[in-house]
C-alpha cells in the first residue's frame, strides 16, 4: 500500500501575516471574541494554502497560523497538566550578529531581536537580556498533575478545516511526546497520580493513539512528529539536565524511542507518520549543536516511522554518514534550505548535497525541505516573508530538477 511521501515537503509553521498577529494581538487584549480569531485564523489558512498550491507543493499545511508555537497549544488540549516557566539554563543560543542572518535591507533580519514583536505574557519565552546577544528565550515547562487525558481530539478540527480548503494534501503536526517529560524528568509527573512511571508513559501513548485515530477517521493520511527533544541529547548541557534529574541519558533516550513507537502504533497500514529532529528554533535561535552520530543508532535506527525530516542546513548539523542507521525502506526528507537566515540556497549546491547523500540513502528514498519551520514561536524567525516564498518555490524546483515532480 503506498503512503504519501511528497518529494518537496516542509516542516510545517509559516511566518504569520500582519493581519494575522493583529488578530490575535486584539484578541489578547480583549478587543474582539474567539469567533473573529478563528475568522481571522480561517481566511490566513485559507490565502496561506492557495500560496502553497501556486508555489507547487502537492503537501499543505495550515502554518500553524491557529497556534502559538509548535507545542503549547496541544499540551494545553490535555487534561493533567500544568505549564510553568522554564530555568535560564534552558535559554536557547541565540545568533550572534543579526546582521549575520538578513538577506537584504527591509528583512525580518533588519528587527532587533529583543524587540518585542507580539509579545505577550503568554508565548512560550521569555525575553530577558544577555550580555552578548540581548536576547533569550528559555521555553515553557510541562508539569504533569494529574491523569493525563483528552476530553476531545485536539488536532481534527485544525485538519478538517484545512483538507476543507485545499484539493491537495493536507498535513497536520503533532508535538512529541517527550515534550510532556524531558524538562524535570520524573520530579515533573506527579507521584500521586503516578507513583509508576510506566503507567503514565502508557498514558502518554493512549492519548497520542486516540490523538492520531481520530484524525486519521478525519480523513489525514500524513500525520507530522516534531521532536527537537531527541536531539538535546547530543548537546553536553542538556545531557547534563538529564543527568541532574537522576537518569542515564542514554537510558532514557531509548525510553523516548521506545515510547514514540508506542504512540503509533496503532497507525493505519496507508498513514504515513514523519518525524521532525531538529535542534531547536525560535527567532532563528537554536538549543543544541551537532551531528546526529551521537543519537543515530537509537533514533535514526530505532524509530518505527515512515520517513524522518532531518535538519541539515548548516555546520550546525554534522554530516550525513548517521544516515546509515537508517533502515533500509525508511525515507528521509532532507531538510537542506535554512528558515533561519534569508539568503537563498544555491541551487547546485542543493543538487551537490542531495547526491552526497544519495550514497548512504537510495535517491528514491529521499525529498528535500527546509531544514525547520519558519515561525515555531508565533514571532518567527529573522527572516521576511518574501524570503521564505524564494525558499519555499526552490524546494520545489529542485524536487523537479532531481525527482521530475514535488
């Protein structure tokens, strides 16, 4: 049974138009209702997947245009839950020259990056000062205080509305589960409610069962895992957050993999289910640093997924001789077109890197992306938005150039 695998594909959020954060900016403030939101919400989805169609992607998503970062707004779907701020010493590395990281005069990179765009006491961050970058953003924690449940699906209605407005496919993006758990590890899950850790991961994998069942009686057949999580393990910092809550990195590392497959298990034979591994994003910030060497043969080999989005932008990412942990079968998207910075790929170099990897994953087994989305926290990155559609239609014509369609 084939499943969808899309030779141009993308992660998943989009810069948000003006008339967008306007929105939500007035609804915040208490000037409009949830119903002129989701109005304002439904005609940007509705504009952002015609651009997309126009563009060549034969995938859309909706930019995660309803949310306010790529995991918040799920978590806070569940019942058992608490989010809390975040330690500094979670604080995402930010780019060190702006200028570094703008395309031309009139960019998002021409923005300060403390400059308080939409800012508000409820996004995920925390925009504090430091001494080299006057900039930082520590994410939001989970805390879980009771059982773990879902009153209803959280994502369908997102989809549906989405499949409602485009003749092509449409992709709906999932949070990690090891979102609800890598930050405070066992002391962040209440021992009351859970004084066996592996009933809460099997409540974990049962809400994230239901999750994907009823999107996929939706009518979704491509279902996205965002996990930056799994790739913390490569950085010696966060391993040593791991360490301080009293675990074996690599111990519990598996134990994410282990779990993930879990979640999905239960999966139709023709859902096709990808994992994004990527290192962190936000205002073209990152969390960790590093090839996938260190984590390849427990992710990239153990995860029982359809094809993995991998982040390969910059020197940041290593190289691809992980990729051999990748069974045979497996496809992997190569997230190669960086959303962090706006100056535009080459388009040979595109074509030089996708036939490097072609020697350790078969041609007919790979795509190409961009290396993450463009806007994980409602801000986005320092990028503009021309930018990020010269980018978005490369993807699409090197798809054409090596596969003959996206």
């Amino acid at each position: 049974m084939t499943k969808p695998f899309f030779r141009a594909d993308q992660v998943g959020s989009l810069l948000r138009p003006p008339g967008l954060i306007a929105a939500r900016s007035q609804f915040q403030q208490g000037h409009i209702d949830a119903a002129a939101l989701r109005r304002a919400e439904d005609a940007a989805i509705e504009a952002v997947a015609a651009q997309q169609e126009a563009c060549g992607f034969q995938v859309v998503v909706d930019g995660e245009f309803r949310r306010e970062n790529w995991w918040i707004d799920f978590v806070r779907g569940l019942s058992g839950v608490e989010i809390q701020d975040g330690a500094a010493g979670q604080a995402f590395i930010a780019p060190k020259n702006v200028a570094d990281y703008a395309h031309s005069k009139g960019t998002r990179g021409d923005l300060s990056l403390n400059d308080g765009e939409n800012d508000d006491h409820d996004h995920d961050h925390d925009h504090g000062h430091d001494q080299d970058h006057g900039w930082k953003y520590v994410p939001k924690n989970v805390i879980t205080t009771g059982r773990l449940g879902a009153d209803a699906p959280i994502t369908v209605p997102d989809f549906s509305y989405l499949q409602s407005v485009t003749n092509r496919a449409a992709k709906i993006t999932l949070p990690s589960p090891t979102r609800l758990h890598f930050h405070g590890g066992r002391d962040a899950v209440s021992k009351t409610a859970y004084p066996d850790m592996e009933v809460f991961f099997a409540d974990v994998a049962r809400v994230y069962q239901a999750e994907i069942a009823a999107l996929e009686a939706a009518g979704c057949r491509y279902i996205q895992i965002d996990d930056p999580l799994m790739s913390y393990f490569i950085s010696e910092r966060m391993r040593a957050e791991v360490l301080a809550a009293g675990d074996d990195p690599e111990l519990r590392l598996r134990r994410y993999v282990d779990l993930t497959n879990q979640c999905i298990a239960q999966r139709r034979p023709d859902t096709a289910i990808g994992i994004h591994v990527c290192r962190g994003n936000s205002r073209s910030g990152w969390m960790a640093e590093g090839g996938y060497e260190r984590i390849a043969e427990a992710v990239l080999g153990g995860l029982k997924v359809d094809h993995f989005l991998l982040e390969y932008d910059d020197e940041r990412s290593g190289d691809f001789a992980p990729l051999r942990h990748v069974p045979r079968g497996v496809k992997v998207v190569l997230g190669l077109v960086t959303t962090k910075f706006g100056k535009l790929e080459a388009i040979d170099d595109l074509l030089r890197r996708i036939d490097d990897a072609s020697h350790l994953i078969l041609l007919e087994d790979l795509a190409i992306s961009p290396q993450c989305g463009f806007a994980s926290t409602v801000e986005g990155n320092i990028i503009s938005m021309d930018d990020q559609w010269r980018k978005l239609a490369r993807v699409v014509e090197v798809a054409g150039r090596v596969w003959g369609a996206a």
